[in-house]
C-alpha cells in the first residue's frame, strides 16, 4: 500500500430523499472497508437520515429528476413517490445495500462518527432525543472542521 | 505474485496476493496468509470468520459482503473490524483463500 492513498475523509449529507442520502453511506461505508477512517455529518435535510421517526421513511424524488425518465407531471401523480421508492429498495436489497437504519447502525459499528449539524438542529427546532443511538454528536461546523483536519471533504 | 508455496503446496495467486482459485486453498495455510497481511496469532474468533466465509462462498459462489456476515453468519460489523483491521472483507477473504471481493458493500 502505498503511502499517498487517502486516510480519511469527512462526508457531508445534505439532501433527505432516498437517492441523496444513500450516495453518502454507501461511500462511507465503503470507505471503512477500505481501512479509511470517516466522519459523516448530516446536514439540512439530510438529518432526516438519523432521525428515528424518518430514517426509514425516506422516499426517491420522482418530481424535478429529470434521470427518472417519466414526465414530470406522471412524477407527481399520488403514489409514483412511494412505488418508485419501494422498486429501489427491492434493487438495493438484491445487492445487500440494508435500509437505512440498519446501514446508519453498520457504518457507526465500523468505527466512523457520525454528527448532526447544530444550525439545522436548532432550525428545525429538533432534540437529541429526535436522533437515533447512533448518531453520536450535536456539533457546530466548526467542529466539523476541526474533525476534518488532514482529511478530504464530500459534499453529497 | 503469479504462485506460491503455501503449506507445502504451489498454489496460483494474483497480484495482490488473492488467490485464483479458492479450491487450492487448505486450512494450514492460513496462518502463513495472515501473518502477511500482519494478523497474528489466528484466533478461534478469526477461524469463525473464516470458516463462514468458506461455507458461504461454497453455495452462494461469491464472498459474502459484510452485511451478510453479520446478518446470516452472526458476525457482528465490531467485532469484524477489530478482528480485521483496516479493510475486513478483503483481509478475510484473502486469508480464506477466496478472490477479492468485488461488491461495494
């Protein structure tokens, strides 16, 4: 192994639907396996990824994503939402990718933290409470740049 | 790294060190395979990752990703990573004789 390879790297998820937060954990979960240490910190509506109530209630945009394929009107007809998510989960599940509460509770057993953005906490008026046990921190994004320090940064 | 003698016996390995066929692979060599990827002594608890991974791969035909171990063969994704520091499917697998992983999971 070679002495330039990445070490780490801090991976922000902003976007709460299926398709924006997966991204995010299939490359920390990835980057684990590879022996890359990892910090995710969730951010906006990505929070939606470690709060309990949602975590396995997100859904694929099928509105405004034009890589749907369908037109936009036919996105936005009652249960198009639900069926295309339900037909992504099937996929995914094909290729051992877990739901996300599963995914969020293997990727903290790898050893990487995972954080919560203070602003949107205090945006969306939400509690420590509101988080899964997995989630192991509030924190400013200060911190989280200090926990990034000698690392890369992904913005998902 | 194109063979090797492992235990006594040559066997055909890739680049990194994976072997090409995982039928060439006996028990007794997997010390001397982990040792390489500096893993040792081999523990009973290394031995039940191994041995999950041989038996999963004899039916399924692929290693098994982490999810798998843990959810089919009791493994819990901790005790994985401390067990397999740094990268535990492809050092398992690597000291279980199979090809290197390929799925992102």
């Amino acid at each position: 192994m070679s002495s330039d390879r990445i070490e780490k790297v801090s991976i922000v998820i902003s976007k709460g639907s299926l398709e924006g937060v997966y991204p995010g954990l299939i490359m920390a979960n990835g980057a684990r396996m590879e022996g890359i240490d990892v910090n995710l910190f969730f951010t906006f509506f990505g929070l939606d990824a470690v709060i309990t109530k949602r975590m396995d209630k997100l859904k694929v945009a099928t509105v405004g994503n034009p890589a749907m394929h369908i037109p936009t009107m036919v996105g936005g007809l009652p249960g198009m939402s639900a069926m295309a998510t339900k037909m992504m989960m099937k996929e995914m599940d094909k290729l051992d990718i877990p739901p996300v509460s599963e995914f969020i509770e293997m990727i903290h057993d790898t050893g990487a933290g995972l954080y919560a953005c203070k602003a949107t906490v205090d945006m969306f008026h939400l509690k420590k409470e509101d988080f899964c046990e997995h989630m192991d921190d509030i924190i400013t994004v200060g911190d989280f740049y200090e926990m990034s320090h000698g690392g890369q940064i992904i913005f998902t | 790294m194109a063979e090797a003698t492992l235990a006594g016996v040559t066997v055909e390995r890739d680049d990194e060190g994976f072997f090409k066929n995982p039928d060439d692979w006996k028990e007794e060599m997997a010390p001397e395979l982990a040792k390489e990827i500096g893993i040792d002594p081999l523990t009973e608890e290394h031995w039940k990752v191994i041995r999950f991974m041989r038996e999963d791969y004899k039916v399924k035909g692929q290693v098994p990703s982490i999810r798998r171990m843990k959810n089919e063969g009791g493994i819990s994704t901790k005790d994985l990573y401390n067990l397999f520091p740094k990268g535990p499917a492809k050092k398992a697998a690597y000291i279980a004789g199979l090809g290197k992983p390929h799925g992102c999971i």
